[in-house]
C-alpha cells in the first residue's frame, strides 16, 4: 500500500492487521493506524499537517459471520450464526435477554475471548479478512472495530480531551502524534460525535463531568479517534433519557456514512427508527434478519412476529 492513501481500503485494512513477523523502524510506522488504517483525508500526513476537522470521511467494511460459535466453558451461548452487516449501513440486533446479543457482538472484535475460559470458533470476515487468523494482530482488530457499552464509561480521572485522545496515544506508540495533529484528531472525533459545540470550552474538565448523554457521545467519539471501520454498539442509550437518546440515534445516521453500524437495543422503536436491517436473535441462533420494516410488518417466522409483538421478551 501507499502511505498517501490508496484506492483499495482493503488492503489498507489487511496491511494494516495482519501482524508482521518482525517489526522494522518503518514497518512499525507502516502499521500504525493513522496511516495504514486511515482514511484518504488523513493518510500519511506529516505531523502538524493542516487538516480541516470536518474533512475526515470514511467508508465502513461489511463483516460476515459464517457459524459463528461463542461458548462460556463448556456451554455454547451462540450456536451457529450465520450473517451479514452490510458496509455503510446500520444493524440491529434484537432478541429476548439472555439470548446471546453482548455474546455475539463481543465476538466480532474478539472481546469475547479475554473473557476467562470463553472462546469462539467460526469465522469473522472484515471485509475479507478473518479476524481470528492466527496472524492477525487482536489489537489493530480492536482498532477497526471499536465499541461503544451500555453504560458510558469515560476514564474517570481524565480531562474530556485526553479521554478522546487516549485511543490515539495508546495506538501510536512514540510520539506519533504531533500537538497540533493530536488536536485536530481529538476535534474531528468530538465534531463526528455531535458534541464539539457542548465540549469546546471545557476539554481540560473532567470527562467524568459531562452529562450521561454527553459521556455517551465522549464514548463514541474516543472510538472514532482511531478511525475504526466498524462500531459496535451495545445498548447504547438504556441508560439515557429520551433527548439524549435522540441525539446518539441522530448521530448514529450520520456516522453510518463513514462507518459500519451494529446496534444491540431492547428498544423495538429505536431499531426501527434507526436500522436499515434488523436481525432477531433466539436462544443463540439467529432466527432471521432482514430489511428492519420487513421484520417489524411481515418477518417470515412466527416467532419474530410474536417478539416484536410483545408477546413474549
Ligand atoms: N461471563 C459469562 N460467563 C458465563 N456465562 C455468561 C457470561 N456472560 C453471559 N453469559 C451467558 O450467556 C448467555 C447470553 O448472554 P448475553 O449477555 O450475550 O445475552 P444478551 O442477549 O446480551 O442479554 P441482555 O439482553 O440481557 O443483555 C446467557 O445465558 C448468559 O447467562
Ligand atoms: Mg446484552
């Protein structure tokens, strides 16, 4: 690949995951995400570069699970799940509790398996890249698939700036980043979280300070910082109120333009205000998915009519 940008993302993606065998000065800098993983916008741009914050536009990866299995132990959790998130477009997933959900997202960034004696088998292709190849680096995985939790969780002792900025610092080894790079980094994340206009006055407060929704958009935005692929996001707005819901449910139409969305939610109106699919989830097998209208008017199987009906969940 070519450090300015290149017209095949997946290959950037793969040069960018697979883990070399050894690690020279300039494969090092080859790796790093804000080159390799970049976008066209930011690629291989010096440090101090001038870059516009909103100028940072991306296209998301599909993923694809081909019998996908997640066990606890011995038992399985997720039973073989065969399925497809369509690049640029946002997914629901929905389900009774219990019924594998967090189990099957955790998966697909391999966050399931720092679970103690959990693990996974089946494969999960990002774009066409398996992320369970033995080669493959886990943590640029992480990087191109990040993840946004039910509770919003900022690191507590930290200002709102270095909260987006830890992503990015912590992906960039020695000094990557220049000041005024790191700055425009750390602008565009909050910008492309809808909460640069609440938050400019205030990045050396405390993250920990923000409203919930606000610490929900931080989140989001610390996630973006590294310029991921995909994220997922699970039950992102159980824990706020309707406002701030609407905000996250805005931002997520927006972000799908630039990443690929997977969304867990409980909530039948905002999977169908925000999914352009939607995937029912039973007892961890996939019942069915498809366009989220579809699921919600005239799924084919019984038993997505009676969830989504309430009759059961
Ligand atoms: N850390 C764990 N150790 C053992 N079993 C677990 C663990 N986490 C989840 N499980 C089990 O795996 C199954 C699926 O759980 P999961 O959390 O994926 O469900 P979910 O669909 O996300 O539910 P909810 O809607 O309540 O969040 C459940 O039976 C659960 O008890
Ligand atoms: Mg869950």
């Amino acid at each position: 690949m070519s450090p300015d940008g290149t017209p095949s993302q997946t290959a950037n993606v793969q040069d960018a995951i697979v883990e070399p065998e050894s690690h020279t000065e300039q494969e090092r800098d080859r790796i790093a995400p804000q080159t390799s993983l970049g976008s066209p916008a930011t690629a291989g741009q010096d440090e101090g570069a001038t870059t516009s914050a909103t100028t940072v536009t991306k296209q998301g990866l599909s993923v694809r699970l081909e019998d996908l299995r997640a066990f606890y132990g011995e038992a399985e959790q997720v039973k073989g799940i065969n399925l497809d998130f369509n690049a640029n477009e946002v997914t629901a997933i929905i389900g009774p509790s219990g019924c594998g959900k967090s189990t099957m997202v955790r998966c697909i960034n391999r966050m399931h398996e720092e679970i103690p004696g959990a693990h996974a088998e089946g494969r999960v292709l990002l774009d066409e890249m398996d992320v369970y190849d033995p080669n493959v680096d886990v943590v640029a995985v992480r990087r191109a698939i990040g993840m946004v939790f039910q509770k919003p969780n900022p690191f507590p002792t930290m200002t709102v700036f270095d909260n987006v900025a830890a992503g990015l610092r912590l992906s960039s080894g020695r000094g990557t980043h220049g000041k005024a790079d790191l700055r425009t980094k750390v602008e565009a994340a909050l910008r492309g979280a809808g909460l640069w206009d609440e938050v400019a006055d205030r990045l050396d407060a405390p993250g920990a300070g923000l409203s919930g929704g606000q610490q929900q958009r931080l989140c989001i935005a610390r996630s973006l910082a590294v310029e991921p692929e995909v994220i997922l996001m699970d039950e992102p707005c159980s824990a706020l109120d309707p406002i701030a819901t609407l905000k996250i449910e805005e931002l997520i139409d927006e972000l799908k333009k630039r990443v690929t969305i997977v969304i867990v939610t409980h909530n039948m109106q905002q999977a169908a205000r925000v999914a352009d699919r939607t995937a029912f989830m039973l007892s961890g097998e996939l019942v069915e998915v498809g366009p989220t209208q579809k699921i919600f008017t005239n799924p084919d199987d019984s038993r997505t009519e009676e969830y989504v009906t309430g009759k059961f969940g």
